[in-house]
C-alpha cells in the first residue's frame, strides 16, 4: 500500500485535507488558513520553497503556487523575462510569472476538477512534487540570466534535463 493510501479510504475527501494528510505524513509544517486553502515550506538542494494550495468550489480547481524571492537587478529584468518565456516553452504542466511587485518568482498549476470529479492523493502528492522539482530545474538558469553574464538562452543550457530510460 503506498503511503498516499493509508490515510485515505473515503472517497468524497476535501482536496485541502488531503494536502494536509501528505504535509503531515512528510513531517512539513504547515499553516491551514482556512478551510480551502494551506501554506507549508519545502526544502530543497537550492533553496527553500513556499508552497500554497488552495481550492476554488466556484471553478473546481485546485491551484498550487510554489514560489521564492527573487529580486533581480532592473537592468536584467528583460533577460529574466527572456528566460521565463524559455522556461514556459519547456514545461508539459504549469508555467513561472515572475511578481515584480512582491519579489517572488512564481510556478502555477491549477488542477481542474470540474463535474464533481475527486482529487486522488496521488494526483495532489505528484503535482506537489512537480512543483518544486520545476523550481529546482529552472532555478540555476534565473539565477545565471540575471546575476551571471549568461544570455537567456545560454542559461537555458544549464537547467537539468529529464531523464529518460534506465541506468
């Protein structure tokens, strides 16, 4: 039995709980704002990331933001656009914005639910886990565009590929 599966047996479960079970099962700490939404930190090999989940009963979506500051120079942020359009060009799920305002570089996902489907733990656990994988892949090539003499497409070079087959 996978460890996604022991906590659920009900089938009508909240997404958020969900969540929470998976944050609870990984020792994350988290912070339940409320009913539909929870915030909780993740560590990774390049920095910590926030991830914010929330559900939307009006579009039945399940939206994750997993984000880091990020306070580019102002004369690189063209670059750091450039990147972020390449960036997008490589991802199958979701996509990076950079919030300017707030300093946060973003990755979205929205997993739509819609006609009363239900979310399944391993569905949430992997879109938890793509998330932060994104922005440990992607990560490097920001920083390079923006604080290194990389031009966008050569920090591109630097985002670690997926791998395919065995060893």
């Amino acid at each position: 039995m996978a460890s996604t599966e022991q906590f659920f047996e009900c089938t009508d479960i909240h997404p958020i709980d969900i969540v929470e079970n998976l944050a609870t099962t990984r020792d994350w700490s988290f912070d339940r704002m409320d009913h539909d939404q929870i915030a909780m930190e993740v560590e990774g090999a390049w920095r910590t990331y926030s991830l914010t989940l929330a559900w939307s009963d009006y579009d039945e979506t399940l939206r994750l933001i997993c984000s880091f500051d990020m306070e580019p120079p102002a004369e690189k942020m063209s670059a750091l656009y450039e990147t972020l359009n390449l960036t997008n060009d490589r991802l199958w799920t979701g996509s990076f914005s950079m919030w300017a305002e707030q300093r946060l570089m973003v990755y979205r996902y929205g997993l739509v639910l819609a006609g009363g489907a239900l979310a399944q733990p391993e569905q949430i656990d992997q879109m938890m886990q793509k998330g932060v994988l994104a922005c440990e892949k992607f990560y490097p090539a920001f920083q390079l565009a923006c604080w290194g003499d990389s031009a966008p497409a050569e920090a591109m070079n630097v985002a670690i590929s997926d791998a395919y087959g065995r060893a």
